[in-house]
C-alpha cells in the first residue's frame, strides 16, 4: 500500500476509535492541516484536538524492531494537540511531551 493511502486508512481507523469512546469526531478537510481530527466530548464538552501517526519500526540495525518516533507536524501547537499512533488496525494514545 502506497505510504499516503496507508495515512488515510489509519486515519479512518483513528475516527472509528475515537466514536468508539464514545466522541464526536470532526475529521479535517485539509491534507496537510495542523490537526487531523478535533473531538467533541457531549458529556464533558471538553474539546480536544488530534494528530495520526501511523507507527513504524526499524527493520535493521541494533535497534531492530524498535518504535521510529515521529513528532508532531507544527511543534507551535504542542501543548494542545494529541498523538494517536496507529499500527495493524490499533490504536494507541500518545504522550505530549
């Protein structure tokens, strides 16, 4: 699968995840936005902003099989947006750091 068809499979995957926790999902209508999707808690109305990184690991080398880290794509928004890693159909919630 070509790398940016991967990108948006894992994206829908992420969107299923998200309404599967029970949230509104708003998904971008641009390519290469700050966010890829904003969330909308109707319990909570907290509102939180998320950004999809489909994980990779290394293939050779010492660190064989260990996680690549990717970071976020506009490092001005640090503090409010979310990294959500997708791997072989999961999902798993990043750290901000």
């Amino acid at each position: 699968m070509k790398k940016n068809r991967k990108g948006c499979y894992n994206e829908k995957i992420a969107v299923c995840y998200l309404m599967a926790k029970g949230l509104d999902v708003f998904d971008s209508c641009q390519t290469n936005g700050t966010v890829d999707l904003i969330t909308f808690n109707p319990d909570t109305g907290e509102v939180q902003c998320w950004e999809v990184k489909t994980e990779n690991f290394r293939l050779s080398g010492n660190k064989k099989g260990s996680k690549i880290s990717r970071g976020l794509r506009n490092k001005k928004f640090k503090s409010i947006i979310n990294l959500l890693y997708v791997h072989d159909g999961k999902c798993r919630e990043g750290k901000r750091k």
